[in-house]
C-alpha cells in the first residue's frame, strides 16, 4: 500500500506507517494513497479548478471531498467563478483558507528551499504580516508580535542573511509617493492605483484591462528587495548570485506567482507561513523556547509606515506620510487615517496638502471593487490614489497565513491591531526617516525615481504567465 504524508509530502511505500520514515511525523499525518480514487476523483463537480500549472495554490485530490466550499470562498471574496477558464484564477490562496480537509494548499517550495540550503548561502527576508501571525501556530493569540522568535527560527532552519522586508516596503513608498507626486502634479487622468498586491494587478489585467494603464510602476515590496539584495547586497559581501539562495517568507501565495513575471529578478522562491510550520515541525524546532534575534544589517530598519504595509489601509497612510513630506517639506502631523483603518471593505479619506484636497480610495476582498468600480471609471468622484488588496484585511488575510479556525474578522483585525501597535511605538515613523533607506539612496540608487531606480524598482504592465 502506498502512503503520504501530509507534513513532508513524501509518497512511500511502508508495512509500518507508526511515523513517517522521511521526517518522522506521527501516524496522524500519514494517509492512503490508492491510485484509483485519486484517479476517479479527478472529476469534480464542484471544487475550484486549479491547474497543474498554478504557481500559488495546489490541490491534493485524494483529500478532496469536492464539497465545494472553496468555489464559495472564491466567488465571496475574489468575486469569481471562473469554472474551466483556469487563466482567470488569481493565485491568491483564500480557497486554501476555508478547505476543511486542507486538500488546498500553497504550492510547496520549502522543501526545495531546504535543500538548496545545503549548497548555497541562504537569503530570506521576511514581510511585514508574518511575524503577527506566525505565533498562531504555536498557541500565541492572533496579533502577537514575534519577530525576535521568527528571526531565530529562520537562522535555525538555515539562513545566514535574515531581513526585514520593511525595507522593502519603505523602498516602496519612497517611489510610489514620488509617482503620485508626479500624477498630482502633472494632472494626469484618474487615480493612481497600488500595485504591491499581484492578485489586484492580475484582477485588473483580467477583469478590468482599461485600468492597468493607471496601476503604479512600482513593484512590490518583495520584488524591490529582491532586487536590491542582486545588483547591491551580493556586489558589496563579494558573492555571486548563482552560489545564493534568496527567500521571501509571506503571507501570500500569489507571490510566488510574481516572481515569475518578465522583469521581476532577484527572488528565487516564496516560503509562506503555512509552509514555515511545516518546515519547523519537519525539523523539530522548539519556536516557544527560541530566544530573541535581530535582523542582519544591512536591512535591519524598517519604519512603521513600512510595517503597516501587511494590513488594509496600510499602503494608502504610508505612502500620504511621504507624499505630504515631498510635497510640503514638513512631516505630517496626524499621522494614523482613522477612515482607512479598520475592517469595512470600501473607504475613503481626504487630506489636504498645502491647500490641494488629495481623495484616496481603499478596498481590500477584492469582491468588493465591483460596487466603486464604476464610481472610479465615470469620475463621480475625483479619487487620486486607489488602495487595492486582494485579501480581506490586507496581507494579514493571505492565503498563505496560518489557518483560522473561528471568528475570522476577528483574527485577522486582531493581526492588524499588532502591526499598529508596532507603528505607534516604533522610533522611526515616516520611510524617508529609515536609516538604512537614506543609506541605498546616498550609496546606490541616488534619489526616488532615478534611472537606476527605474531600471530595477519598477516594471511595466507586464502579463502574468500564470
Ligand atoms: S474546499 Fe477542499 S475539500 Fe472542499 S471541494 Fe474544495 S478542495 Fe475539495
Ligand atoms: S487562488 Fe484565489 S482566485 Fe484562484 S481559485 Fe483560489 S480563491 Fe479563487
Ligand atoms: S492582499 Fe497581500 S496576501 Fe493577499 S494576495 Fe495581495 S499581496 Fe498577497
């Protein structure tokens, strides 16, 4: 009989299946795999249609019980019911997060990660909403900020070089708000929108073409760091690129679908959070009795404009603190966007800077962009910047987070409520103020919007090959 596990993956052939023989996972892990059922139950009637070839999501079909509550979960948060048409899928994870016998899952990468580590130097860099998540595996209450702990576990699993992708999200702002300045100024038509969230952009190029032309150039925070670690990092430490192996650990699997796209370099695979449990539990990890560690310099700072990235609303302040900064010279004195915080789907805010009204749109469950759609195509209203996430809640919602087992606004508001905490303490609140983003400026990229900025943090519209 033949057998899997669902911890490792591993398929074998066993008269003794009291643990797994690949990485010792109790009995509770192992099951049948019988070829005919997997075979028949290739055949479902009302399962989502993942295909073999999606970079985000996979489906183990001798777990389904094509009870069809993912193709709800889609249709409730995405909006879609795409049926064969699997090009319209967004590689976005949240039917993982509702699958009850986790048949759904992201498409593996860390045990490849895992090995790859035994040859070449390890790279990762962590976003900002997995480090109020990853707790959750381990008993702590949604919310709980663990980066110390998180660090010393991905030092443990192998990484020599851990960061902090709240660099990246810094480097973020800095181009973005110096687009939307541009826009502003120069009165182009329509709102800029972000363009951090793959899943929106593929949304947009699928659902909604006409208004690609105004997404942001900017790529994402994953994909500037990325970036910046190829043509900066390895160039200073002396290392060729080929003898590394760079990780982004998120919360999300469409991801791992953008480091696939034309022009996005840098990153070589995306570890999610649900994966990370699995590699820790393979590798037996203690992460309640890790002690504290610190990010490696040189992306050790992040400001907290840069740590709220992972949840709703977050993008849209961030970049407004930088904007208003640019635009006016000064900081801005109210810095949290009570009207952009929070759990309600559509929200809007206005700030006046220097006597121009700039009128900001968020929306995260992407469902919801149908009901403003048309509000932003026939310019009822003159928004300038359009916040768009996939996920309910922002990123602290991806499909790649731990699952929720209950009230799950609640977990993910309470994931939120970490990051803003994190925010309101942190010394260092606007991301022009980052030591270590004032330091790539002076040091390699010179000022936001450069040429060499250009060449490697931006990206045209390209398509999605997924
Ligand atoms: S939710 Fe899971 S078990 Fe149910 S149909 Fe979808 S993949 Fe199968
Ligand atoms: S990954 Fe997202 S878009 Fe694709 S089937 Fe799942 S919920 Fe729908
Ligand atoms: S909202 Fe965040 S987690 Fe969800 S798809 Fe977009 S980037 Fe990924």
């Amino acid at each position: 009989m033949k057998y899997r596990c669902s911890v490792c993956n591993a398929i074998f052939i066993s008269k003794d299946v009291s643990s797994c023989p690949f990485c010792f996972s109790s009995k509770d892990f192992i099951y049948e795999v019988d070829k005919e059922v997997n075979e028949q139950k290739e055949v479902f009637l009302n399962a989502v249609k993942i295909s073999e070839d999606n970079y985000g999501v996979m489906r183990d079909n001798t777990k389904c019980i094509d009870c069809g509550i993912c193709r709800e979960t889609c249709n409730l948060m995405c909006g879609l019911d795409f049926k064969n048409d699997t090009s319209r899928c967004l590689a976005c994870g949240q039917c993982i997060t509702t699958c009850p016998t986790n048949a759904l899952r992201p498409k593996d990468s860390y045990l490849r990660v895992k090995e790859l580590l035994k040859n070449k130097i390890g790279i990762c860099y962590t976003s900002p909403a997995v480090r109020v998540s990853i707790g959750e595996n381990y008993g702590y209450e949604a919310g709980s900020f663990m980066q110390g702990k998180l660090v010393a576990l991905l030092k443990k699993l192998g990484f020599k070089y851990v960061f902090d992708t709240t660099f990246g999200a810094d480097l973020t702002v800095m181009e973005e708000a110096t687009e939307l300045v541009n826009h502003l100024k120069n009165g182009d038509s329509g709102p800029m929108f972000s363009s951090c969230c793959p899943a929106w952009v593929k949304y947009a190029q699928n659902e909604c073409p006409e208004l690609v032309q105004n997404i942001s150039t900017c790529k994402s925070p994953i994909a500037m760091q990325g970036a910046i670690i190829e043509k900066y990092f390895l160039p200073k430490i002396n290392v060729r690129k080929e003898d590394v192996v760079t990780v982004a650990i998120t919360p999300c699997t469409a991801k791992k679908m953008e480091i696939k796209l034309e022009g996005i370099f840098g990153t070589d695979e995306v570890v999610t959070v649900l994966e990370l449990a699995s590699w820790a539990k393979m590798d037996g990890i203690d992460f309640k009795n890790l002690a504290d560690e610190e990010y490696d310099n040189l992306f050790k700072e992040g400001s907290g404009a840069g740590v709220i990235f992972g949840m709703t609303g977050g993008v849209c302040e961030a970049t407004l603190r930088t904007t208003y900064h640019l635009m006016t010279g000064k900081d801005l004195e109210q810095l949290v966007f009570e009207d952009v915080r929070g759990l309600k789907n559509v929200k809007e805010a206005s700030i006046d800077i220097d006597g121009f009204k700039v009128n900001v749109l968020v929306v995260h469950k992407i469902k919801e962009l149908s009901k403003v759609i048309e509000k932003i195509k026939l310019r009822e209203k003159d928004y300038h910047f359009v916040e768009v996430m996939n996920c309910e809640g922002g990123c602290v919602g991806g499909g790649g987070q731990p699952k929720i087992f209950g009230d799950s606004l609640k977990v993910k508001e309470a994931r939120a409520k970490g990051l803003e905490k994190r925010d309101l303490n942190n010394k260092v609140r606007f991301s022009y103020d980052n030591p270590d983003i004032i330091r790539i400026y002076q040091e390699y990229l010179e000022y936001p919007g450069s040429n060499v900025a250009k060449e490697i943090l931006h990206k045209c519209q390209e398509s999605v090959k997924n």
